[in-house]
DNA sequence: GTCCTGATCCTCT
DNA sequence: GAGGATCAGGACG
C-alpha cells in the first residue's frame, strides 16, 4: 500500500483534454490534494464515473446551462454541483473544450490530513470518510467555491500516484435512472474504500 | 446484514 | 413546481 505522494508532480491539463473514458479511468490511482487554510488534505481516487455529452444521465446532455457552464470549459478545471438540497459533488473537466464531459470523483482512501478529514466529517473510521462523492467533499473541504477552479495549480489539484497502475474494476453507474446500464463506472479492484461494490 | 425514510434547496422546465 | 450523479439513522431480521 503506496502512501507517497510526490507534490510537485501535478497532472498537466493535457491528461484531462483527451477521451473522458480513459480520463477517468487512468484517475484511478492518483491523488486528489487540498491545501486549504485549515490544513492538508490527500486521498487517493479509488472510484470514478464518466459523464459523456451524448449520454442522458450527464448534466450537458441538453445543451449548456448556468449550471453546467464549466463542463464546456477546457479540460482540468473543477466542475462542483449542488445535489439534493445539502450535497456537493466534485467533478474534473475533460475532453476539449467545448465538449460538456467530465468525470465525477465518487471515492478516496485517505492518505494525508486525516485527523482534519475526521473532524469534518464528524466520524472516526476511515472507510466512511471520503467513501461516496458527498463524503470526500465534506472531507476534503471542497465547497462551490471550488466550482471552476484549475485542477494544475493549487490549492486543489490532482498529482501522480506513485508505483504502477492498479487493476481497475469497470462497471454501471450508481444513483442514476437514464444510462444506468452503461459501463461508465471504475474501482479500484479489492480497495476497502469505494463507495459500494 | 437489508430496506426505508427524511433532510433540504438549487436548477431547469 | 418537480426532481435530483446523496447520506445517515432507524426498523427489522
């Protein structure tokens, strides 16, 4: 279990301006990090889901809206959403820009700032901390404020997971009515920490 | 363990 | 005015 995290070896945008599918399966593995005021926060994205233009279920299938504006925007950028009246949700743009796609970080396996993670979450056990896409933004303190901030540059940023790339699990999508037997989904094979198997 | 429900409000139709 | 890319807690077994 690799808990190395190389700080300055931050993902360049061209990682995210390609197909959404790869993205957001190759995002398996590596380290989502907010350097915020009250302190350092790591995890380790262990569950994805894919969002296409095309597909019924993403938010940019009829077109741009206020909303959705970021998902048209060039690739690498946060795109965080407001969801059942007390939820966010935590998204990275990809694709060209133009192209309304993005990836939804749905789980991380805690790495660093734990005890900061716990206190904002109001729970001790790891595995209910970042395990769920509403979770890891309470835990990591990621609010609206982040919707269209630059993923490349601090203090949120994705950067490389350290060792070789893990065996990735693809499945359906969760929490979804139209496209929900698409296999847009991926986890982290074995991993303690994604939000359901 | 599984199932069900309430909380709560922004966004688009 | 309806519905949603969710979560936590309680009932039940």
């Amino acid at each position: 279990m690799e808990k190395e995290i190389n700080f300055s070896d931050i993902l360049p945008r061209s990682f995210y301006g390609r197909d959404t599918v790869l993205v957001a399966r190759e995002l398996i593995g590596h380290h989502l990090v907010h350097d915020s005021p009250e302190g350092l926060t790591a995890g380790r994205i262990v569950e994805t889901e894919a969002y296409l233009q095309g597909d019924p279920a993403c938010h940019a299938s009829r077109g741009m809206t206020n909303r959705n504006r970021v998902m048209f925007g060039p690739p690498g950028y946060a795109y965080v959403y407001f969801i059942y009246g007390m939820y966010y949700c935590f998204n990275v743009v990809t694709a060209a820009a133009g192209v309304g796609e993005a990836v939804l970080i749905r789980a991380l396996e805690p790495v660093a700032g734990i005890p900061l993670m716990q206190a904002r979450r109001g729970r001790e056990k790891l595995t209910e901390l970042c395990s769920g896409p509403a979770r890891l933004v309470l835990a990591m303190g990621i609010t609206r404020e982040h919707n269209g901030c630059d993923l490349t540059r601090g203090p949120l940023f994705i950067c490389r997971g350290a060792g070789r790339p893990q065996p990735v699990v693809t499945t359906t999508r969760i929490g979804i009515r139209e496209g929900a037997e698409l296999p847009l989904r991926f986890y982290l094979q074995g991993s303690k920490y994604v939000s359901k198997r």
